[in-house]
C-alpha cells in the first residue's frame, strides 16, 4: 500500500502553558487538493511551521511520503519533497524576476553556493528558469528587479520560487491574500496549473478560492480538527456552519 502523501497523528504543539495544536490527525493522499480552513488563531500558521520544520512538535509525528520529518529542519523537509510559500510575500526584492527563480532552481538541482561560477554558463539551470517563468506568466518581467512587481505579481513570483524546487508536496499559505476578485481569478487558475500532478495543501480565507480548488478541505478550530471531507460534505456540515463559516459566508458559493 502507498504512504500518504503527508500524515499528521497525534500532533501537539505547546507553547509554554498554551495549546496550539492539540491532537490533530490527518492524512493527504499523493495528488490530492486539501485546504485547510478555520478562524483566526485556529492554529493554521503553527500547523504549516509544524509540516515544513519550522516548529518542532510537542508530541505526535510529521511523516512525508512515509517518512518521519517531525525533527528535520526545513531545509531537509525541502531536500525530501516539500516546499513552502509564506503569508506575507517572502521574495527577494533586491534582485530580479528571473534570479528569484534561479535560486530555487540552483537549489534543487544540488548546485550550493560558489561565488566564482558563473552561473550563466549552466545551460539546464537557464532553462528550467526560463520554463518556469513562461508557465507563470512571468517571462516577459524577467528582468525587472522584483520589487516593481505589482502585489499580485509578486505573490505570482514566489509561487514561482515555491515549485522552482520540484517538490512533489506544495504548502501555500494565503496565497490569495490581498488580491482583487480578478487578480484572484488568475492566481486560481495559476495554481491549479503550477500543481498540476503535485499534491497541494493551501490555507485560505477565500471560501470561493477554497471550495473551487480542493478535494478535501479540513475545518480547525482552537487546534483541532473538527471536520474533514469534500466540500459539499463541509457546506452541508452543521459544526463547520457553528464554529466558522456561517450561512452568510456560504452564499453564492458554488
């Protein structure tokens, strides 16, 4: 039988006498679209350090394609299949569209930090750059220093950077935060190209963002898992319409 593509059991996370995570348990299967949902300070945040080895946990395991990562540091979580995208835009902005991405490419294809190649010469590296930046929609900003991107193309960006790595397993936290409605359109559409065969864990506020992407969504609330399945099964559950989303917040979503 196949490992999930990740497995949460038992997962706590203290901090001191507070209780972020408390026993969360959870499987998502290779391929899969899974939002996780839940009001402010349900634990989404610490949930996500938690998988990509930000934060350690109290008690309770991470495992990665069947393999324990609960104590690994996040960039060997990366080395093993995971890759990540923060809240808040977290580019370079000091450097330009495509040497954003090239790092994330020089980094997957094992070439460390040397200050005296020149990286211009390695052709496979220019490459997958340039495809990367031509499947988001970037190639023709290139060259522009990051930041003068616009906010939506900035979160475009480091989508870029999240999959430059490769990484089978795709963690992206609000990545439609701050967008307009068209903006969003696009970004959702980006998404579900850019992970096209990868599986995909999102924490999002967007109720249309989120029942119109996942598979599965799981609903957390003060650090638990109250409720996990397709999303007509989460429109339709009562303790999701109590602890979160309300009548009102599921008007005119499809």
């Amino acid at each position: 039988m196949t490992a999930p593509a990740l497995k949460l059991t038992d997962l706590h996370k203290s901090f001191g006498p507070a209780k972020i995570i408390q026993g969360v348990n959870l499987e998502i299967e290779k391929g899969e679209r899974h939002a996780i949902i839940g009001p402010n300070g349900a634990g989404k945040s610490t949930l996500f350090n938690l998988i990509s080895g930000q934060f350690w946990p109290t008690s309770g395991s991470v495992e990665l394609n069947g393999q324990d990562i609960s104590r690994m540091k996040p960039h060997e979580v990366n080395r093993r299949g995971l890759s990540r995208s923060f809240q808040v835009s977290n580019v370079f902005t000091n450097m330009t569209v495509r040497e954003n991405v090239r790092c994330g490419v020089l980094y997957s294809m094992g070439h460390g930090y040397s200050f005296w190649r020149n990286v211009g010469n390695l052709r496979e590296v220019q490459e997958k750059t340039s495809a990367i930046l031509e499947h988001v929609g970037l190639i023709d900003k290139a060259n522009l220093p990051a930041a003068l991107l616009p906010y939506a193309d900035q979160r475009t960006l480091e989508i870029a950077i999240t999959i430059a790595g490769g990484a089978g397993v795709i963690l992206l936290d609000e990545p439609t935060a701050g967008m307009s409605h068209s903006e969003t359109d696009r970004a959702v559409a980006l998404i579900e190209k850019a992970t096209e065969g990868k599986t995909l864990i999102i924490v999002e506020h967007d109720m249309g963002v989120v029942f119109g992407l996942a598979d599965r969504i799981s609903v957390l609330v003060y650090g638990e898992i109250i409720a996990t399945g397709r999303p007509e099964e989460i429109r339709g559950d009562p303790r999701v319409r109590e602890a979160y989303l309300g009548d009102e917040n599921l008007e005119g979503v499809a």
